[in-house]
C-alpha cells in the first residue's frame, strides 16, 4: 500500500457511506450482503466484514438478528439547551431549559450513598473513600430518553441537612445552586468539558441506541469559593442530539 492510501476496507465504507448519504441507499435498504461486498469490490470476506463494522460504528447502519445489515434511518439532530447556572427561585435547570426550546422534559432518579472512586475523589477535592450521595437520573423528552447523567456531591458539605437527597425534601428538584444556598453555601463557579466515546452497553441500552454509536459526556462541576461541591458525568447520545450553550456575557 503506498504512502496515504487508504486501508481497502475504509476505501469500502467510504462508498458505501457515499451511497447512503446521496439516497442510492436509502433508509430501511438492506446493505449488500458480504458476498456481494467482496464481488464488487474485489476485496477479501475479512474487508467486507471490516467495512460493515465501520458503517455500523458511524450510525449508518445496523444490524437485525437473521435478517441483515440496514440503513438507518438518520435523525434530525434536536438541541439540548444549556445556559449556565443562574436560574430563577425554583425552577428545575432541566425543565427550565427544555421549556425554553418547546419540549417537554421529565426525569426520574435513584439516589444512593457509595465510596468516592479515584476519579471522582480527584474531581471533588476529597479523599478516596469519602461517602459521597450518588444520583443517576435518565431524563426524558416526551417518554423518549435523551439524556442520562450521574451526579456525586460530597457528605461532608451536605450529609446531615435538609439538602442530602437531591430530589427529596422541600427543596428536591430545584438543581444544585439553589440547594447549596439553603445550606448557606454560594456556588459562583461551573466548569463543563465536552468530550466523545462510543456509549457503554447499559447507557445504549436505555438511550435506544445500538454497540458502537458514540455519545457525548459532559463532565460538569459546581464551585463554591474555588471547591467542588458537585460533580456530574452528563451523557447524550450524539446521533440524535446536539448540546447548544446560551451563556451570559459579563
């Protein structure tokens, strides 16, 4: 192979992602099978398989158990408003957001005490082993799951005040600013990195998504003079959403 040319099987793929990209191949087609992928390509079974594994990891197609490989149908991307921490008395940052852009949010979540992981000890500011509250949510646009996200805040800022369940008490749903002033702490930072991976099987499962498809995580901290009082993994599937920030200017 020279020097920049392609491996045969992205070679492939990039053909076959042409041909669904420009309607050849529409949505719900099935894709040629292997034997018909190494006969018009010239290429080997392993090639074939390879490149199927390329369209399948893009999203572009997918698998149906004794049936074959079909193109996906390709969603229109939604938005996943985001606007910063400052919120109104009250209001949930979740609802509120999603109102602002039509939708309908909802959520559920599970709330339960757990040792501080290396990570998450490092992004707290704690030592490892620290009990810290853990809640996971899976939130929702009209049934529909679009968002997943884990949160840990430290027990020793919150454990033993009205503000230990973060979805319980007077105070449950109101989002983590307005929780931490109950307990007489200002938060008056945030900091959020937005990075990529393939989603994880459990994730995928609840997301409606298939192995292989890639996820964005936003991984978000709250401050209060410069410690961490909360930290959350935010995952959303990449196919179907894209995360919008709307931040003040100072």
């Amino acid at each position: 192979m020279a020097i920049g040319e392609q491996p045969a099987y992205l070679r492939v793929a990039s053909d076959l992602r042409r041909k669904i990209v420009d309607g050849t191949l529409p949505p719900h087609t099935r894709l040629p099978s292997q034997a018909r992928i190494r006969k018009e390509y010239g290429v080997s079974d392993t090639v074939a398989l390879e490149a199927r594994k390329v369209l399948m990891a893009e999203g572009l197609v997918e698998g149906r158990s004794g049936s074959g490989t079909y193109v996906r149908e390709r969603p229109v991307p939604r938005r996943i408003s985001r606007s910063g921490f400052r919120l109104p008395s009250g209001a949930n940052p979740f609802r509120q957001e999603q109102t602002a852009v039509g939708a309908q949010g909802t959520w559920e979540s599970r709330s339960e005490q757990e040792g501080a992981s290396v990570d998450i000890a490092a992004r707290l500011g704690v030592p490892v082993g620290s009990r810290v509250m853990r809640t996971r949510y899976v939130f929702r646009e009209q049934g529909e799951a679009m968002m997943l996200s884990t949160s840990w805040e430290p027990l020793d800022v919150t454990g033993r005040t009205p503000v230990m369940l973060p979805e319980e008490g007077p105070l449950g749903g109101c989002g983590v600013v307005e929780r931490m002033a109950a307990i007489d702490i200002v938060v008056d930072n945030v900091s959020e990195e937005v990075g990529a991976r393939p989603g994880l099987a459990d994730e995928l499962l609840t997301l409606g998504g298939v192995p292989g498809h890639v996820v964005m995580v936003v991984a978000r901290t709250y401050y209060a003079s410069g410690r961490p009082v909360e930290t959350a993994d935010i995952v959303v599937p990449a196919d179907r959403f894209r995360v919008a920030y709307h931040l003040p200017v100072r």
